[in-house]
C-alpha cells in the first residue's frame, strides 16, 4: 500500500541510518491489561533508542497504538482513534502511524484495509521490530506488515522505558496454555514461554539498583510458572528469591490461575516479609456448570478453600478478582451461585466483565447467547453487591496505622482537598494530607498515617496532628528527585548519579473501581 512522505531537503527522513529520527517525536497509546502497559514500556524504550523523543503533550510525528482485543469494543476504540487522527495525518504527511499488540495479531491486514492511512501493523511476538517497521516503511513509501507466528525475541531482553522510578514491572513469562473458551490470549500470545530465574532476578535487581522498590511480577497465568523447565515450585522460590534482593521493599504479582495455586505460593507469601499482603485470584464465575463450559479447571469450593487458606496464613490480606457476567447458558441459577461466592469471597475490589462474544473463541459459537438487557440487569446486581462488600471491608480499616507508598497521581479532588495519593502494602489507595508544618513526601516515599475514612473505592487519612503522621524518605523519593532534575536539564542538589538519562513519570496503575 503506498504512502506519501515528503522528500526532505537533507535526504535523511528516507534513510534509516539518517539522523532524521533524532528530531522525531512518539506517543504510545496503550489499550489493555498490564500486559499490555508492559510491552508499550518496551515499545517507548526502542523507539527512544533508536532516537525518537518524547512528545511530551504536542503532536507526536509517530504515534504507536498498543491494542487489546479481550473486550468487545476493542477495535471500535481502535478504529475510532485512527479515524480521528487521518485528517491529521493528511495535514502532516511525514507522520506514521502504528498498530501493534492483540488486536494487530489477531487482526493483521484487515487493519490496513479499514484503515489505509497507517504505516505499520506489528504483532505480539515481534514487539522489537517497531523501529525497523518505521523506518522501511518510510524508505518505501508504502505501509508495512509484520505477523510472527511465535516469539522473536523474549521482550524483557528489548529497551525499555518504564512509566516510573519508583515502581517496576517484570514479566516472568509470555503465553497461556490453557484453553479457557471465552479467551482469545493464547491464540495471539501463544503457548506459555518461561524466562530462567536468573534472567528475572537480574532484571529486578537493574530496577533496584536504578532507585525502584516495589516491582510487580507479570504473567498470563504467573503462578505456572516453571512449567516449561519442569519445575512446579519454580514461582514460590522465585518469590522467597525476591525476598533476599537488598532494598527491594514491595513484590507483588498477577494473574495466578486458581487451578494452579498451590500451598507452597501461599507460604512463600506468608513468610517472605516483602512480598505483600495482596492478592488477585480470579473467579470468573461462582458456577460449577459456568466454570466447566469456561473450561477453568477448578470449581466454587476449590477457589474458596484456597482464599480461607491464604487468610489463614495472612488474615489482613484484600483479595481482588475478575468476574464474567452473562455467559452463554448462564441462568439465573447460575449467576446467584456467583452472587453467593461473591458474598463469601468478600473481596476488597472486583473488575466486573459483561460477557462479550469475541470471534475466534469457542464460546462466540456457543448457544444460548444471553440478551443484552438479561446481562445488563445481572451486571447491576453484581456491582452493587461488590460495592457494598469493598465499602463494608473498608470500613474495617478505620483506625488502623498503615504505610503507604506515595505515587505521582493524586485524587479527582485533590486540589480542593490538598490530599496526597499513595497505595498502602495491600494495595488500596490511600487519599492522605500532610500535616501543617510536617515534611511533604515525594513519589516513592513512605508515609504511615491512621485511616480516618473509608468509602467503597479508597480510603482517607487525615492525621489531627504530626504526631499521627511518619515519613520515611526513601532511595524511591531520590530516584524521583534526579529524574525531576534530569527532565529539567539540572543536576539534583547532592544527588547521586545526577545527569543520567530520565524516565517519564508516573506509574501505571490497577482500577480500584468495580465498574
């Protein structure tokens, strides 16, 4: 498909090995799971090696789309962010365009046909060839296709840029091998790819040393982890492996797969002391009929035997899940089995689904597709369930001392209330204010305050005094610090290691909403 660029008078913009894409600026745009965020960290990284800058809020020369294509609305988002930017690619021809991720895997030329205008569709399995892709399609004037079939490169060996200093991703493995029906992952992530232990703890230790303290192991299903080496308490030692890095202060992790949660994860989490007291455990559905046609290989009494056994060992654990309302042949039976698991459960959050049929899936071809008002009114009940169980258990939280780790994203109402934002060690947020004449913490450092406030979605901590407020600066705050001055052009006062490159700012983070 041609495209036109205009000729440069330095004859640079056509040649890859030009100087041309020094100038140039990118913006990814990322759609999905954590995944997702994940891999634009590496697709920013690439670009900025290969000398694209940030945009930094203008418009960006390439613009990269990081798609999903777990939700319905998956490509209508796709496909209406494209067609907003074709007038404005016509207007600045030397722009391009990117599709990358699910969507592009799963979709592939179809993309370029509904959307002519862009440069470059990349999968899944070849993140790394982005900068290559852009190049040549420049070089040819005419868009490019790249699909592999499996993994090119393992993406943790790509540049990344990370979205904070603070706060780390690591994936540990790619890919699913389960078979779950209403999943279209494995079919565009692949069989499951494990990385070598020593592989991840170096890459958890590079974040340490450059100032992180909280790092979150990623995978489809991380607690299968080992699988391909043959090892089934490969994760539960990776964990306690976590446990003896020096400065590493949070270690987190998500999806675990019920089905393969076993004891020797619950008691690495128990008496590894900073792996944290957070869980997502994902229910999907509190039907035994439900969860056989999903293909999840547990049932209702095996996912709640496996929540009583992780508060047994730590009982001011939250635990979060994934539901699915509205599954073809769900009755309503079937969904008030969900409501009652729900009800035990007592989970802190829930990220609550409507059931969407995704071409390529055995349940699209499923009979007994719900109506739309049937799961509607089913998503409304659930909801307003979930909410008022995470209200109930935050309620529970009144009067407790906890620590919070401060984030760079404050609340909707902030500049009203002057209240600083921050996750605490089982993951809520935590909306607090610093006391007059109290020392203000940065991204990055700790803060023990005393809930004063709960609602169904945060907490509030407002200390009556400084007595009732503690910071800990940390090695987090001062990597906040340099990056601060590094994006200003200036050297921190008495900062270490000042004038090294910048990281953008900001960590991604979980919704704590239901809905």
């Amino acid at each position: 498909m041609s495209l036109t660029y205009p000729s440069p008078a330095n004859g640079t913009e056509n040649d890859p090995a030009g100087d041309a894409a020094v100038h140039r600026t990118y913006q990814v745009r990322t759609f999905g799971c954590q995944m997702n965020v994940h891999d634009s960290e590496r697709m920013a990284g690439m670009l900025e090696a290969a000398g694209y800058v940030p945009a930094d809020g203008a418009q960006a020369d390439v613009v990269v789309f990081n798609t999903c294509a777990v939700r319905e609305n998956a490509d209508n988002k796709l496909y209406g962010n494209l067609g907003q930017l074709a007038p404005v690619k016509a207007a600045n021809p030397g722009m391009q365009i990117a599709v990358g991720g699910c969507l592009a895997q799963k979709d592939r030329e179809t993309i370029l046909k509904k959307a002519p205008w862009v440069d470059a569709v990349f999968g899944t399995h070849n993140v790394g060839a982005l900068p290559a892709l852009l190049d040549r399609a420049r070089h040819n004037n005419e868009a490019q296709l790249e699909i592999l079939e499996s993994l090119d490169v393992f993406p943790s060996t790509l540049p990344t840029k990370r979205d904070s200093v603070y706060s780390g991703w690591v994936s540990i493995s790619v890919g699913c091998n389960n078979t779950c029906t209403f999943c279209i992952v494995p079919a565009l992530r692949g069989k499951e790819k494990d990385r070598r232990p020593g592989e991840i703890l170096a890459e958890v230790q590079a974040l340490v040393d450059d100032g992180a303290i909280e790092v979150t192991l990623l995978g489809q299903n991380v607690n299968s982890y080992g699988v391909e080496f043959g090892d089934r308490q490969a994760f539960s030692k990776l964990l306690r492996a976590c446990g003896e890095i020096p400065g590493l202060e949070r270690v987190r992790f998500t999806s675990p797969h019920p089905a393969a949660f076993t004891d020797d994860v619950i008691d690495a989490m128990a008496e590894t002391p900073n792996v944290m007291p957070q869980l997502h455990m994902p229910l999907q559905s509190g039907s035994d009929k439900v969860l056989r046609d999903m293909k999840r290989s547990y049932r209702s009494a095996k996912f709640l035997g496996i929540l009583d056994k992780v508060r047994a060992k730590m009982p001011h654990a939250a635990i979060s899940t994934d539901i699915i309302v509205g599954f073809p042949g769900e009755t309503e039976e079937d969904f008030q089995a969900t409501l009652d698991v729900v009800e035990k459960s007592r989970f802190a959050t829930a990220f609550t689904f409507q059931y969407s049929k995704r071409p390529g899936t055995p349940a699209a071809d499923l009979p007994d597709q719900l109506p739309k008002a049937v799961v509607q009114e089913r998503f409304e009940r659930l909801t307003a369930l979930q909410d008022r169980i995470a209200a109930e258990e935050n309620a529970k939280q009144l009067g407790r001392r906890v620590e919070v780790m401060v984030t760079a994203q404050s609340g909707r109402k902030s500049e009203e209330t002057h209240r600083l934002s921050g996750r605490s060690q089982d993951q809520r947020l935590v909306h607090f204010t610093v006391p007059e004449g109290a020392p203000a913490p940065r991204p990055g450092d700790l803060v023990t305050v005393t809930i004063t406030e709960a609602a169904a979605f945060h907490l509030i901590a407002d200390p009556a005094t400084a007595a009732d407020y503690s910071l800990r600066r940390s090695r987090a705050g001062d990597a906040w610090d340099r990056a601060q001055a590094d994006s200003c052009g200036a050297p921190a006062p008495g900062a270490a290691g000042a004038g090294r490159t910048g990281v953008s700012l900001g960590m991604p983070s979980l919704p704590v909403r239901s809905r």
